[in-house]
C-alpha cells in the first residue's frame, strides 16, 4: 500500500521532511478492523511526532484523524462488519492513517454521520473525543450544571468543538477567545456567548463585560504564557484543564483558591488499554448522534486535496503556522 512516513527511506532516521512510501497492509489483532482510507485530518500531534517532540514508530507512518471503509475484520471483531464507513482518532503508539489503509481496534471506533460527508466528518474526531474527554470526563461538567467556562483558544480545533459540546448538552455560559476577525466571528457562529482577545489582558476584558469569574478554564495553547492570569480570573475552587505540551508549569499560583488540574490525552485509553477504553467508542458513537441532529457541526475549514507529500507537507506548514481555523483535511490517495 502507499503512505507518508516521516522517517527517511535512505537512513530510516526521522527527519523534518516527509516521503511517500510502499509498505504492506497492517496486521490485525484479533479486535481490530482494517480500514480503506477516505479522508484524514491534520492535527499539531502530527507535527509534533514528525519534529521529534513525541517519538515515532517502526515505519513512521503519521495521522490520527480518519474516516473510512471497513474491508476486513479481526477474528474477535463483535460490532463491525466489512462495508461499515467508521470514524477515529486511532492510537498514538500504532501506525497512524497517512495511508491506504490502518488498522485500528474496534473499541476506539464508531459508524460516522450520516449527514456528513467524507470531508466534513474527518475534521471531528480527534478534536471531538479531546473536547469531550476534558469538559465531561476530567471536568466532570454535566447537563445539570452552571455557571461559566472560559476556552482559551477557541478559534482552533478543540475549542470549536467545545464550544459547540457545551451549548448542545449544557446551559453553561461560554466565553472564548480568539484574536483575528475571522477567529472571532467563527466561534461566536458555533455559539460563544462572549468572545475576548488572548493578546490583551484577559481579566480586564471580563471585567469590563461584567462578567464573573468563570467557574472552569479550559487552555488549549500556549497554557504557560497564561498561567497567572488564569489564577487571577478563575473563580475559587474552579478548575482549570490542559492539552498542550508547555515545557515548564508552576501551578502553585493556583493553589490560594483550591484549583483543581486536569490534564487531557485523548490517547491515554488507547494507549494503556484502560478498563474503559471502549469509552471512546461510545464518545464518538454519541458525537455522531449530535451530528445527525443537527446540534453539532463540522469544523472543517480548508480542504487541501488528495493525500500525498506535497498537500501533506502544506497541511503539517499550516498547523505549524498557528492560523489554521478550524480543521485542515486531505481526501484519499
């Protein structure tokens, strides 16, 4: 099969540049299902394994952010059959979906919307179980509660679908940030109630909408450039929520007001095979749901064309960039 790897096909060593190359399918565990890929999505975790911020595996393969065909099935495989059109975020430790084909277990996987096209589903999966993971999971936010969370950052791909998880399941007032105009009307179309710019002083801006402290901040870049002012503006006893990689993080300002911190990897179930790893399943299973009722929407934004070097190479270019809005897909070989 043909896929895009990072690692050099003359040394076999990592390298900032990508290289199309031929590689046999995947091998099945007994829980896995072969899928024919569709479209894929680019997210910062791909730039971050190709930059060797995050080690690699055996042939380098990159992408966790699919939709596709089931065309084969593990011996042990009980809820999909060859034919099914599943969506995934995939396992950071296995072979990723720049390629014809992945295997992927079946408990980390879901039928994908029907209202949605190949495009418009890839855009959601890594970024919906990463939302949904932080705001329910680690938050523990429910239908029931109140108050308000500040996202910052939610102009990007995780803050879009946060936005939008929160107004469909709660009644939670959502603040975000965002500091272009197209960033800015963006997240106040997915139904931000207040929208304040992450360059200015964050309080202030609050202050000045007669805002309350928010009960919940969530960050979702650049966390440790804002760590002081989130223990400023945070009310006590709130908590506060992680996905980036800062190099250093002094929480101790947070501890006058009792914050709680939560990190989030969307990859953690997968990776160690929790007791609860077919969560994800259900997320997704869930996601698909809100999708087809239409309370949900896609977050695709450019669609660069077929996957190959060259587009791949534009994609991993604009993540890096920092003005992607929205999510960023290639579609099929």
């Amino acid at each position: 099969m043909k896929a895009i790897s990072c690692l050099s096909p003359t040394t076999g060593q990592a390298t900032d540049q990508l290289f199309e190359i031929e590689t046999p399918r995947p091998v099945l565990n007994t829980r896995d299902v072969m899928v024919k890929i569709s479209a894929i999505s680019v997210n910062p975790v791909d730039t971050k394994v190709r930059n060797g911020a995050i080690p690699t595996h055996s042939r380098g393969i990159l992408g966790w952010d699919a939709v596709g065909e089931v065309v084969e099935i593990g011996s042990e495989v009980e809820n999909f059959t060859a034919g099914d059109r599943v969506w995934y975020a995939g396992d950071l430790t296995r072979e990723g979906s720049n390629a014809e084909y992945q295997a992927v277990d079946e408990r980390i996987i879901s039928l994908a919307p029907k209202t949605l096209s190949d495009d418009e589903a890839a855009a959601l999966p890594l970024t919906g179980l990463t939302a949904w993971e932080m705001l329910f999971d680690r938050f523990g936010i429910t239908q029931q509660s109140s108050g308000s969370i500040l996202i910052i950052g939610g102009g990007g791909g995780v803050g879009s679908i946060a936005i939008q998880l929160l107004k469909a399941k709660t009644a939670m007032t959502v603040i975000a940030t965002a500091s272009r105009p197209e960033t800015q009307d963006w997240v106040k179309a997915l139904g931000a109630d207040y929208v304040i710019n992450h360059h200015l002083p964050l309080t202030e801006q609050l202050t000045q909408l007669g805002l309350a402290q928010p009960d919940y901040v969530f960050s979702t870049n650049a966390t440790e450039t804002y760590l002081q002012q989130i223990a400023d503006l945070i009310a006590p006893q709130g908590k506060f929520g992680l996905i980036d990689d800062p190099e250093s993080l002094n929480i101790m300002p947070l501890k006058p007001k009792s914050i709680s911190t939560h990190w989030e990897l969307m990859f953690t179930r997968a990776m160690f095979e929790t007791k609860d790893m077919a969560q994800q399943g259900e997320i997704l299973h869930q996601l698909t749901t809100l999708v087809e009722e239409g309370k949900v929407q896609t977050t695709l934004d450019t669609v660069l064309g077929p996957i190959n070097v060259e587009n791949l190479t534009q994609a991993h270019q604009l993540i890096e960039s920092g003005k992607a809005k929205g999510k960023v897909i290639l579609s099929g070989f």
